[in-house]
C-alpha cells in the first residue's frame, strides 16, 4: 500500500484550509486567462417567483456557460460530486464511500474512449456548448473557492465532463448491477431480474403519455411527462429554461452537470423519458488456460489478458492511502476474477460519448422528423421516449442500444467466452425498435412495463416481431394496468380530465405486481384472526386511493414495510402465503400502537415529504401513478425520498404550448434559499405552476434578473 502525499504537507497541517484557499485562488488566477472566451454580460439569468433560471443569450454556448452558472448558484455541490466520482476523484474527497465509483470509472475505461473519441466524433457545434459550461463552473469555482470539494477536479474540462456521462450512462445500462454480481460470485442465473429488492422497486420509473387530437375535445395534442426519480442527488432533476438567437428556447429538466436539458419542451415539441429494461448487457465466462496465468481461449487461440489496476483513495487517522485494485481487458470487454474464474462485460454504452450531444439535439428539433433523424444517431443507450408536437404528431419508442446477438445461446444466462460467435459487435437500428407513431387510437402510454402494450390493442408492437435475445419487458404493472383503465373510460377528453389522469392515485383490482403477488391479502377472513380484525377489514375495504387522509392506505403503507423479510424469504416467483401476511399484518399493529397509540392511522401521518425543517404529509405509495418511495424516519414515520419529481404538462394549442410544471421541493438545493422548499405545498395538493417560452413575459415577471458574473 503506497503512503499519498498531496502537492504539499501544510495540506494535513494547521494551516490546511489556508493553503487550501491560497492554492485555489492561485490555480484559477492561472487558468482564467485560458478559460475566460465567454464574455457574462451577453448573457441574462431572470429569476422567476419560484426561482427557476430563465437564461437568455445569443448563442448557445452562452446558454451553456449561464446554466452551469446557475445551476452551481443552487446545486455546486452535487455538480462536484458527479464530476468527482466520473473522474475517480471521489475517494479522495470521501474516502472508502467514494471508492465504488472510482473503481467503476477506471473499470470501463471511461478516460481512454474520451481520450480516443473526443476530438473526431463530438461535434465542433457541440465541443462550444462543452467548453461553455466547462467555463462557468471553472468561473464559478474562482469566485466561490470556498465551495471546491476537492482540487483535483479543477479545472472542469470538455472532457472531464464527458467522462462521468460515460459513467452514468454505463450505470443506467445496468453494467454496474452485473459488476457487482460478478464480484459477490452471484451469477447463477443472468436475467434482468424483476425482484432485485422490494425497497428500490420505484427508486427510476416515470410515466408518459400523450393524446392527439383524434382523443382530446378541444383538438390540441397533450403530453405528460411524469418522472420517477430520486428527489435529491445527481439523478435528481433540475428546472430550467434555456433561450437563445440560434433557435433554442426549451424548457425542461437536466441533472447535475448536465450542459443542456434531457426532457422538456420547446417551441414545437416535448419528450419524455421512463426507464426502460431491455437486455443491454451480457456476461461472458472466460475459458482459461489450465496453467500459464492471464491468458484465454478464444476459437482454439490463445489471448493474453490485458492487466490493470484501478487506484483508489481510503483514509486512515486523516492520512490519504492509495489502494490499488487489479482487473483485466478481454477482446469482449473489462474483466474481473472471482472464486469462480474470469468473466468479461460487454455493453454498447462503454464504447459511446455522443449521449449528451444527442439529447441537446433533440431540444433543438423543430418536427418529427428532426427529433427521429436525431434518433438514429444511436448515442443515448436506453430509455422509452414518449413524444408529441404542434403538428398533433405523437410518438413512442422503446429505445436503447441493443446488441445484435448470435442465435443459438442463452442470452439470458451467463454466454462462453471462447467463441467470437458471441462477439457481438453491432445494435439494433432505430427503424428496428417496439414504436408507435400516429396510432388511430390517439394516444399512447408508458409506465416502465411493456413496450407492446402502449397504444390500443389493435395497434401495439407485435411482441413477436422482435427477437426475444432483445429482452424487452413483456408485463404490465399496476400503474400500465390502472392507467389502461382511466384512458379507455374516455372516448374523448378534456384537458382536465388529462389532469386527473396524470394525478390518479389509486391501486387497480387485481393488484398486478410485477415483483411480488399479495393479493392473498384481500382473501384472508377477518373474523378468523380477531387480533388483527381491524387492521385487515381496514385494507380489504379500502377503496386503494392514496390518499393523505386515507386509513386503509396508512395500514397498506406500514405493512408493505413489514413485508421486506418475508420478501427475502420466498423463492420465485414471489408469492407471499396467507402466513407471511398475516405475520406482518400483526407488526403491522405493533408499529401503529407503539409509534402512534391507535389502530387507524392516516397514510399522511405515517408518510412524510421532508426538507429542511419542513415536514409535511404526503401521498401516493409505491406503484400508483403519483408512485412515492419511502425509508424508515423517526418515530416510526417514513419519509419519500424517490417518486414523482419533476412533473411538466403540456398542451400544444395555435397560440403555442401551454406549459404548468412542479418540482418536489424547490429550485435551489441551499438551506439558506427562498427556493429550497417552496414548491412543497403545491406539489402535495396537485398543483402545477404556470410557465412559458415567452421571453418578454418572463422578464416583465422576473423577480431578479442579472449577470452570470
């Protein structure tokens, strides 16, 4: 182990934060002459009533360096957390908390594809609006050196930048899920597992849909776009409004570090992502030779396995020490060893850095038919996409890069090694992908289930036209199944009646978990247990709406709690039997009496949205479209922390779009803040505020308005 020693010892001395500051302020005293191209009086921040940024500019590389300027007035330290752990920085800011993602980032080569693709396929357009925002966190850092976590990361570059999206989008691909599983030796069975665990099951969802005129009364297109994300950190969405002369004006979400919007709508048309699940990811199992070390057989030849070593930062008694961790290269992709041998990754996202780009050009589409060109780029790896427009055009696809797979194996388990038969080397076009464009139904709809039920019947992808090495979903959940039921009560509708779907909150009958089967639960005869008597007739006869005020979805709420172990217990598929249930229905009475002194208690005095010292009562529960996740509190209260996020509802009229738009808790992450929580009462009784693209508005409204400087 190899003792760190930082650029000078006064680091760890007294004079630590001294030194700190003096070296900061030298370093972008420095750099700031070869950064400074963007000139902060071309470009306007407004502030509106709730805070969100409006930036207004020329050019969008203005834009660019205006975002990353307000984004760290409100979020600075999330921005360096991202950049830190895409850029194996993090351990050293956090220590062993940190080294997960610093090993991840070295592991898939993130700095190597940067270094090889940057300069010949990232786009001059896009290299101004990178350096820009590059810029502004860089400017930002030198007026705020108090606020830099770590020095190593300065200054922010294009690259560094591009680095963590690698990182991310490698995540979301599922690559670092199957990296622990070959590190814990816990591949017996390769699939994209439904029942992961019961507590992170709404932690990424969303939901879209959208409405043409063929279904809307008034003859104007709807779009809802629905995110289920975590409420706080780097995949929490930020609000924002970006305009410029070069045809930019869009309105939507990004998260951390993010240098452009990735949903929203401008102009002429919106989207919306939810995740999606497809196979995307293969793990290869390497044959080895049976005595020389480090090399494999591949097609009757010998490799030799490319070594390296991943460099992390742990403290002990304050001291920095670098840990070295080994892994390998294969012809298939980064490698690791565990007690069962080798095994190689392979993902389509480890080889692509043009994400960003592709999204930032989907906001400056103009039609469909820009917004699928764009599409074919094939750059961002996953996720459905639910889309309309002015033009009464919507859209879905199930989107992702899918490998091209070698028929004959079994995909879904771990795939040999030695045979470039299963070498894939390309993914699926887009033409080649589960869509819908201009169903005669008038609508389409996702809510992270399958892509061949997303319109009608009659219109819906044929499953069997897609090869099932694709792996994509083929259930419905209880959201899909509850919202199929609220848009085929409508022949036609309003826009308020698009409103109360979007704001629906009630469990459909059957349930129909994907993950998990309870519905035992609503069987079980009250009058045999009268122990729990109450508590059951209270669950059996709730109308399954999650309400605030609700008693029957207070009960549900805490026994859904209870039921992890009992999870953990069954095999699949997961069943739970009368006597799990009736087991957790009994600590399901235990935790009311002790925390709350009575037998019915309101979902809203168990479930709490917490900021600050704000704590109010707050509804929806896992898997109802207003989806909420929550952990254990205090006082035996739980608090969501995942779950509907940014919500923006669109209807696209002659005039222009309408817009109306909430956030869970506000636009700044900083206590301090007006803005840190006042969106929370709107949110918890389903109001949206208004928003809008018109400039001259915004700024007759504006509350403050200024320079990036």
């Amino acid at each position: 182990m190899k003792v760190y020693l930082p650029l000078n010892i006064l680091y760890f001395m007294n004079f630590k934060k001294i030194h700190f500051l003096i070296f900061v302020s030298l370093f972008f005293f420095v750099t700031s002459y070869v950064l400074s191209q963007i000139n902060p009086e071309n470009i306007t921040i407004a502030r509106d009533e709730y805070g969100v940024p409006h930036i207004f500019a020329k050019t969008d590389a203005e834009l660019a360096y205006g975002l990353a300027w307000a984004h760290s007035e409100d979020d600075f330290k999330t921005i360096q957390q991202s950049y830190l752990a895409g850029n194996a920085i993090l351990s050293k800011h956090i220590g062993l908390k940190g080294s997960g993602a610093d090993f991840l980032t070295q592991f898939i080569g993130s700095d190597e594809i940067v270094e090889k693709d940057y300069e010949n396929k990232i786009s001059p357009e896009y290299k101004k609006i990178l350096e820009a925002y590059s810029q502004g966190i860089n400017s930002f850092a030198k007026k705020h050196p108090k606020e830099v976590l770590h020095p190593d990361l300065f200054p922010v570059t294009p690259k560094k930048m591009l680095k963590y999206a690698h990182l991310q989008l490698f995540i979301s691909s599922e690559g670092d899920y199957w990296t622990k599983k070959i590190i814990k030796n816990d591949l017996n069975y390769k699939i994209i597992d439904q029942s992961i665990d019961l507590y992170s099951k709404q932690e990424k969802g969303s939901n879209t849909f959208g409405f043409n005129s063929i279904k809307t009364k008034d003859k104007n297109t709807y779009l809802a776009i629905n995110t289920h994300q975590p409420l706080d950190g780097p995949v929490s969405w930020y609000e924002v409004h970006l305009q410029s002369d070069e045809g930019t004006n869009i309105l939507g979400g990004l998260f951390a570090g993010s240098p452009n919007v990735l949903i929203g709508v401008n102009e002429n048309l919106g989207w919306c992502h939810t995740v999606n699940r497809p196979d995307k990811t293969d793990v290869y199992a390497l044959e080895m030779h049976p005595k020389k070390r480090y090399k494999y057989l591949v097609d009757g030849k010998y490799y030799d396995l490319e070594k390296h070593k991943a460099e992390v930062s742990v403290k002990i008694l304050g001291i920095p020490f670098k840990v070295n961790k080994r892994y390998f290269k294969s012809i298939y992709g980064p490698t690791l060893k565990n007690i069962s041998g080798y095994y190689s990754l392979r993902t389509p996202s480890l080889n692509e850095i043009r994400a960003l780009e592709q999204w930032w050009k989907m906001g400056k589409s103009k039609n469909f038919s820009e917004f699928y060109s764009t599409l074919k780029m094939k750059a961002v790896p996953g996720y459905n996409i639910g889309y309309a427009d002015k033009n009464d055009t919507i859209f879905y696809i199930s989107n992702g890069l899918i490998p091209k797979r070698a028929t004959g194996y079994d995909w879904k388990n771990v795939v040999p090694g030695n045979t470039k038969k299963t070498l894939w080397t390309t993914t699926y076009d887009i033409e080649e992908l589960p869509q819908v464009l201009q169903p005669s139904s008038g609508y389409f709809y996702n809510t992270n289930h399958s892509p061949f039920l997303s319109t009608s019947i009659e219109e819906n992808p044929i499953k069997e036209d897609f090869s099932k090495d694709m792996g994509f979903e083929t259930f419905n959940n209880n959201r899909s199944t509850r919202l199929k039921s609220l848009i085929d009560q409508h022949s036609e509708l309003d826009y308020e009646d698009f409103k109360k779907i979007k704001y629906d909150n009630k469990l459909p009958t059957p349930l129909a978990y994907t993950w998990m089967d309870i519905n035992a639960l609503f069987e079980i005869k009250a009058d045999e247990y009268p122990e729990i008597r109450d508590i059951l007739i209270d669950i059996q006869q709730w109308d399954r709406k999650t309400d605030i005020n609700s008693i029957g979805a207070g009960a549900y709420a805490i026994l859904y709690f209870k039921l992890g172990k009992y999870y953990r217990m069954l095999s699949e598929p997961k069943i739970f039997p009368k006597t799990f249930l009736i087991k957790a229905l009994k600590e399901t009475k235990e935790h009311m009496l002790k925390y709350f002194g009575k037998e019915k208690v309101q979902l809203g005095e168990f479930q709490k949205l917490v900021r600050g010292n704000k704590e109010i009562p707050i509804f929806g529960l896992r898997d109802v479209l207003t989806a909420m996740k929550s952990i254990p509190y205090k006082k035996g209260m739980s608090r969501v922390v995942a779950g509907e996020s940014y919500i923006e509802l669109v209807k696209f009229t002659p005039n222009g779009p309408e817009i109306e738009s909430i956030i869970s808790y506000g636009s700044s992450d900083d206590p301090k803040s007006l803005h840190y929580n006042d969106q929370m009462d709107e949110y918890a009784s389903f109001k949206t505020k208004k928003m809008t693209l018109d400039k001259q508005l915004i700024l007759s409204k504006a509350i403050k308005i200024y320079n990036p400087k």
